[in-house]
C-alpha cells in the first residue's frame, strides 16, 4: 500500500558481519521490532482472552438467574446492586431503580463477603423454575419481592449482546482495526499491544459485559464460586491490570523510547505489569477475614489509578512533543497526541453530559457522547503505526482545539442566556417564553463567526507560534513585492523572509546574469564569411 512502509519486511542477504543500513531521516528504536516467536505468543495469548472470555459468559448464562442487569458502577466498587433493566422478558416483581438488600433473609453485604472470600452461600430455593423472596429498597422503604429463577435463552442473549454491540461499536471496531494493524506489522511491538489491547477490551465490553450490559455481577455470579471472580477478572479487573499498563507501555516506548525503557526495559515491563496485582496481594493479606475491607481499598486505589494513568499519558506525550520535531517520529507523535485530546475531551463531555442528567447511560445519545469518542486513541495509533501521511495531523489538532473551545464557548452563553432571558420574562410576564430560546439562537448564530476568529488567533499565536510568525512575515514579504523596485532592498527583503521562516544558519543570495541567446541571423553571416575567404 501506497505511504506505508513495513520495517520488518528488511529481509535483504547482506555479508556477514554487515549491519543494516540506517534509513534515512529515521530513527530506528531496537525494541520496535521483535522476532516471529514474540507474535505468535501475542496471538496466542489474544486467543486466549477472546476464547476465555467466551467461554466464562456462556457459563454465567446457564446459571439460574432472575434476569435483570445492575446500573453501571463508575466507582469500580460494585457496593450497590441498582435493578435497571429486564434483559429476559419474563414477567418480574421487580422494578428499574430497586435496590438489593437481601437473598431469602441473607444480607447483600453478607453475599459478597462470601463470594469474595470464595465460600459462597445459595439459598436452599436457588435453582431453576423455583422462587426466592428478595429484600429491595424501593422509595425509602423495604420490599419483600418473590422473584422466579430461569435460565437465560440462547436467542435472548444473543440479542442483548447485539442490542450492546449495535450502541457501544468501539470494542469490536477496536478489535478489527487491531486484527488489521497486526497483519500488516506483525513483528512491530507497537501493533503487537494495540492487538492485545483491543482482545482485551472486546473481550470485557464486547463480551462479559455484552451478557449483562453493564460492569456489576449480581445474584447469579455471587453465589456461585466458578462464575464470580472470572466475571469479575473480564469486567473490571482485567482494565487495571491488563489495559491501563499497555496505555502506560505505549505511552512510555512509541514513536519514541523514553529513558527507563532504553536503560532497563525487562525491569520498566516487570514493575509496570506486576505492581498492582503485588499491591492486590498486599491489600488481601492486611484485610485478612475482612473480604469487603479489602474491596473498599481496591476501590480507592483505583480511582487514584484511574487518575495517573492518563497523567502519565499527557506527560509522556508532552516530553516526546518538546524533545521530538522533525521527522517521522514527530508527525507520529502528534497522531497519538490527537487521538489522547478526541479521547479525553469525549470521556469528559459524556461524563458531564450524563452528570447533567440530559441522557442517561441506556440512551443512544449517551453511548454515543461517553463510547464513540473513545475511539479516538486506538485509531490515530494505528495510523501512527502504519505511518499514513494522508492528512495534515496539525491541521487537525489545530481545529479541534479551535471548534471545541468555541462549542463549550457558545453552549455556555446559550444556557446562560437561556436561564437569564427565562428569569427576566418571568419577573415581567410572571410566565417563561420561548422567545428567550430565540433570542439566544440568535445571539449564538451572531457570535459564531467573531469568536471562532478570535479563539483561530489565540490558538495560532499559542500553540503554532512559528507558522503564526511565517505566515505573517511571508504576507508582508509578499506586500513588498508590490511596491520595492530597488534591487538592494528587494534582496535583503529576501534574506530577512528567509530567515524568520526556514531559520538557516547563514544565508546566501547569488544573482546569476542569465547567457546571451545567439540569433539564427548571427550563425548564417559567421557560416558565410568563413566560406568567402579563400583558403591558403
């Protein structure tokens, strides 16, 4: 394919002894490419997640269960069960909002307690076709609901799993990008972890969670020893400690190497892949017979974990964009800088979007605002890794930040207009108008023009310094033109362009006088008297 250029297909006989010959205007890191055995180990261990992951949702499936799901949990704590949705259909008294307290008289605390500590305890009546009473809190008040147990249809979970592929396509997008990544550099260490990554997100999204469409394990995995910790591993667990450290990894080892990876790189991989389950070890021994102690500061050490993984992404990403800036490696930098800002300023503006309470995490809209922008991170890195050069990357991040800053610019003064006008017609008319959404469309449409301009200057005068200062000192440069006819001037006009725009060490003009061009008429008459003369 036409600006792709594979590395690992460098398969030329040389002599022996004979080095590969550097590439041009690259810089070739050692731990990019790997041998054919490194692949062939990725690719196992992504069949392995794919093929485990099937077969831990299968089983959860044929268990008895009432056939709700739970209300995502974005803590990773899992402490309260919240019924949301009837995924089997049957007929239920159980109702979206309910919240678990208890099983047949036995404690939600108490459940997981014993699922955790691996010694679950079913009720004498959990099984298929028969009925339990569970204990919900519904409107402040406790409920004793009978709930009949059945198993999940093939056909109903199949359906529910394609009902969470059809809303939330970026695990198996993030896949199938990953898949053709793999195959076009299956020896590029950078491709090899996007694969992992993206088995390992399909893995969790696209089929454990696909089961229950949400990250909570209820009743059915609970009381059951095989079924809770693998849900739990491919649910939640597998984010912190398989996920976020290939965002470490590639953050710290692509384009560039940066210190720790370059000096110890067995040592970087060792502490980065085995500090948490260590840290999981320490938490199950200092909480000892206290199994829901040690969930609470699991739950902690996440949410603090949740937050340095993408600071380390930013600074990693920072320190490459001040230290790298030409060549290859440079434009890679900026793809996977786009790809950070899309996926960041999506997870935000979904977060805000749900926190408002405009949608919820069950509507299209939600999906949309909290999932499809998540794609952003896995693309650009693959177009980093294939090295396209089909856009110009600067012009992106360069207009993302221009429309995204005057977007939350515009909504702010659209609700803020909204709110003012309503109060204004309610103090006069005592009643809202929908002239107060006219008139802040209005204001809108008339403010979109001069603050996009303005927000374009400051982002240019900011973040594009150099191109900012070319363009200009090309516009006045080119002014001149118009007017200079002295041919001193005009040359040192010239230099000056020259040096604020390319910055060369030293500059040269040399004015060349183009040759004579001899006239036809001139080589007749030379031909002519050279015949006339007599010869001697």
């Amino acid at each position: 394919m036409a600006g792709v250029e594979d590395l690992s297909d460098d398969t030329r006989a040389r002599p022996a002894g004979e080095s590969p010959a550097p590439l041009a205007g690259k810089t070739v890191n050692s731990y990019e490419m790997t041998d054919g055995r490194t692949s062939l180990a990725v690719l196992g261990l992504v069949l392995l997640l794919i093929f485990s992951s099937l077969i831990e949702a299968a089983y959860r499936r044929s268990l008895p269960t009432d056939g709700w799901n739970f209300r995502r949990d974005t803590t990773g704590g899992g402490q309260r069960l919240v019924f949301d949705r009837n995924l089997a259909g049957w007929a239920s008294g159980l109702q979206p909002g309910d919240v678990l307290v208890a099983v047949d008289g036995q404690p939600y605390a108490q459940i997981l307690s014993a699922a955790l500590a691996l010694s679950p305890q079913r009720p004498s009546d959990w099984a298929m076709g028969r009925t339990v009473t569970y204990t919900v809190m519904r409107g402040g008040q406790n409920l004793a609901v009978p709930v009949t147990l059945a198993r999940m249809p093939v056909v109903q979970a199949v359906r529910n799993a394609l009902r969470t592929l059809a809303l939330d396509p970026g695990p198996l997008l993030t896949l199938l990008l990953a898949v053709y990544v793999f195959y076009r550099h299956p020896r590029h260490s950078a491709a090899q972890l996007l694969l992992v990554f993206g088995a390992a997100v399909f893995a969790s999204d696209g089929i454990s969670q696909a089961v229950t469409g949400s990250n909570l394990v209820g009743p059915a995995e609970l009381f059951y020893r095989g079924a809770y910790w693998p849900s739990v591993f491919f649910i939640s667990l597998v984010w912190p400690l398989v996920i976020a450290p290939i965002f470490i990894q590639l953050a710290i080892s692509f384009p560039v190497a940066k210190g720790p990876m370059r000096r110890y790189p067995q040592v970087t991989l060792a502490v980065l892949y085995c500090w948490l389950p260590a840290l999981m070890e320490g938490f199950v021994v200092a909480t000892s017979g206290r199994p829901l102690q040690f969930w609470q500061m699991w739950t902690t050490s996440m949410s603090v974990y949740s937050v340095f993984v993408p600071v380390v992404m930013i600074v990693s990403m920072l320190h490459t964009l001040m230290t790298v800036r030409e060549g290859e490696r440079a434009a890679q930098i900026r793809w996977m800088a786009a790809g950070i800002l899309v996926t960041m300023l999506g997870d935000l503006a979904g977060n805000v979007i749900i926190a408002m309470g405009l949608v919820t995490d069950t509507l299209v809209l939600g999906w949309v605002a909290t999932r499809w922008l998540l794609l952003g991170y896995p693309v650009s890195l693959a177009i980093a890794i294939l090295r396209y050069r089909l856009f110009d990357i600067d012009f992106i991040i360069r207009r993302t930040l221009i429309y995204a800053t005057v977007t939350t610019a515009l909504a702010g003064v659209y609700f803020v207009g909204v709110f003012v006008s309503q109060q204004i017609f309610r103090a006069v008319t005592g009643a809202s108008s929908p002239l107060a959404i006219v008139l802040s469309t209005l204001a809108i449409a008339a403010l979109f023009n001069p603050l996009r301009n303005q927000v374009q200057e400051i982002v240019n005068r900011q973040f594009y310094r150099r191109k900012y200062d070319m363009v200009r000192t090309l516009e006045a440069f080119g002014a001149s033109l118009r007017n200079e006819v002295e041919l001193d001037r005009l040359t040192e006009n010239l230099k000056a362009a020259i040096g604020e725009t390319m910055q060369p060490e030293s500059v040269s003009l040399w004015l060349i006088k183009p040759p004579e061009v001899k006239r036809p008429t001139d080589d007749v008459s030379s031909s002519r008297l050279a015949a006339e003369q007599p010869m001697r």
